[in-house]
C-alpha cells in the first residue's frame, strides 16, 4: 500500500508500509487524501460497522464500546447524518433504564463505569431530548456525591486513563447544560493529575508506581486534554496550565512518533511494536491542536498528517482496526508491556479513529 507525506518526495519503508510523497492543499494540509483515506470515507466505513457491531467485554457496557458510540455520534453530527444518528440511538435504547437490555449498564462507581454517561449526553447535545440530558446528567452528578476533602471525585485513583475517561462525562454534562460545576470540576481534576504524573520529558507514566510510557495510557492523557481545551474559557483559571502541560507533551510526541508514521506500544522504546490505538489518539490530539492554533510550526501539522495516513492503513477489509493492544492494566514490569497482544477489531481501537476523523472534520 502506497501513502504520501505532505513534507517530502521520498517514499520510506517500514513495517511493510510506505509513506509517499502527496501534494499538500494550498490552505489546509488536511483536506488532500489518497482514495480511501478521507476522513469521511473512514468515518462513514468504522460508524456503520459500529452500529452491526456486538458487545464486546462480558456483562456490562465496557468503556472502550462507550468511547467508540460517542465517536460515531461525533461522526454523524458532523457530517449531518441523520439516518447514523439514528440508527446509533435505536441501538442505544434496549440500554436506557427498563429496557430490554437494561441489565448490561454498568453500576460501579468507577471511572470505567460511569464513562457509560456520555451516551445520554452526547445524544442530548444532538437531540435536545430532556429524556437524555437528565439520563446522562444523573451520571455526572453521581461521579462527585462523595467527593475527597480536596474536591476531587471520589473516582480519582490516578491512573492515566482516567484523564479521558473521568474528564469527558463531565465535559459533555458541561456541552449539555452550560453549567460551569462541570466545567471546573474537570479542570481542578484534569490539573491533579498533570501535577502527579506528568514527567520532565512531557510524557507520563502510567501511574506514580508504574514508570513506563504506555502508549494508549498516554494517549487517553492526550485525547483528554484536547478534548478539555476545546471548551475550557481563555479566562479560565487552569486553562493556561493544562495548555502548558498539553504542549509540553505534543512536544515529546512529536520526538517520538516513528519514521512510519506510527508512535509504539511503549512509546520511547524502539524495541517495541506500532501500535494503531495510541497512534490515532495522538493523531487527535495534534489534528486538534494545529486546527486551534495550539501548536505552531510545521513539524506539528507534518506528525498529525502523517500520523492519520499511518493510522487509517491499518483499518482492514473489514472495517476492523488492526494492531490494536490488548487491554492493560497497570503493573511494574517492563516485559509485561512489551508481550502485551496485538488485536484486531477491539473497540479500544474503534474509538479513537473516530476521534481522528471527527478532529480532522471539525
């Protein structure tokens, strides 16, 4: 398969996959794509897959399959697809509270279950149907009944993931309502966890006790904080320090991102593998941030051209992201991320490839 980068006239090599030079538009490097590589063509092909798509992770609504349905709704709100946004919403009804498939929304309060929220939200924002917002409001408001004594959700635990996850139920109940209690509470939220966790070199480790760069981790940090940065006021307090922290890791992705296109299961080391859910966030992140003025320089709208041409060659015949890493917890052993499976068709992958093609559609 041949792809071109918009920066040079010479094709590289690697893993089988070749980076070809492509002209780049005159105004905006992201709207001149190969066939099949368009944003809307992939939106369209991995949003109706979703739709025919079945559960995936045991009993429950796993967060991977939530992030995946608020990204083809961002897809079908972006492109005016009324006929997806359907479909996307009778496919959520047999989860709404007495229906028939009621038993699958998750109960936990943890952030992997109250991400479940978004759904509700996101259809909402779309629908002004007062039946979802106060669905998906309940949930927001259930991330903070108990709260620590220094005002962060009683979900807080510290993990890198929660910088999307936790961050976006509360970011779509401030889309839904304009309340800013949402608003600030994921930015005191957001800015705990860069004090804690972010390194010197601007990555972060998966948790205080886990030095490693993982990959998706980081790219559930980066996912969020564009996502955050979107919404949050250029008077908002925390603003300038989450916009300091974000630029300080596109930074340090930028130094990163490989020869291919692609950033690796553990990001700073060579020895590991291209991985497609890590890839795309990053890709997110700096599609988002170029767009908004973010991020100066050429070297930032080169990686995310670059890195979308990568991402988008590994979505197979079948609509299914390949090269996917298994879902991981966090441990302390550097073999344990690097053995970590390559799967194809999660829903770990699914989503964020809709984040990509909703930030390049945006």
């Amino acid at each position: 398969m041949v792809r071109r980068s918009w920066t040079s006239k010479i094709c590289i090599s690697a893993i089988a996959v070749v980076l070809c030079a492509l002209p780049m538009h005159a105004q905006d490097p992201f709207t001149s794509w190969p066939e099949g590589y368009s944003p809307q063509q992939v939106g369209k092909r991995v949003s109706e897959h979703f739709v025919t798509s079945a559960h995936q992770y045991g009993a429950t609504l796993h967060y991977s399959e939530v992030a995946t349905w608020y990204g083809a709704l961002s897809f079908a709100n972006l492109t005016h697809d009324d006929a997806l946004r359907s479909a996307l919403i009778k496919k959520y009804q047999p989860l709404e509270p007495g229906g028939s498939d009621a038993a699958r929304i998750p109960t936990r309060h943890h952030v992997d279950d109250s991400i479940f929220g978004i759904i509700p939200l996101e259809i909402a924002i779309q629908t002004k149907d007062p039946k979802y917002l106060a669905e998906g409001k309940a949930w927001a408001d259930r991330q903070w009944e108990n709260p620590q004594p220094d005002g962060l959700s009683g979900e807080t635990r510290f993990w890198i993931d929660d910088m999307y996850m936790l961050t976006i139920l509360q970011l779509e109940a401030w889309r839904a309502t304009g309340d800013h209690k949402y608003l600030d509470r994921d930015a005191k939220e957001m800015v705990a966890y860069l004090d804690k966790l972010q390194q010197p070199n601007g990555l972060f480790f998966h948790a205080e006790d886990v030095p490693f760069f993982w990959g998706r981790g980081d790219g559930w940090v980066a996912a969020g904080m564009a996502e955050m940065l979107r919404d949050l006021p250029e008077d908002h307090p925390q603003r300038a320090r989450i916009l300091r922290s974000y630029r300080l890791m596109m930074q340090a992705l930028v130094k990163y991102q490989g020869r291919d296109g692609m950033w690796r299961q553990l990001i700073d080391k060579q020895e590991s593998w291209p991985e497609s859910s890590s890839s795309a966030m990053f890709t997110f992140a700096l599609v988002t941030g170029v767009k908004n003025g973010w991020l100066s320089g050429p070297e930032y709208t080169s990686a995310a051209r670059r890195g979308w041409l990568a991402v988008a060659g590994y979505i197979d015949q079948h609509s299914d992201i390949t090269s996917v890493c298994e879902g991981t917890g966090k441990k302390n052993d550097l073999p344990y991320y690097l053995l970590r499976k390559r799967i194809t068709g999660d829903f770990h992958g699914q989503a964020p490839v809709l984040w990509a093609v909703a930030a390049l559609l945006r």
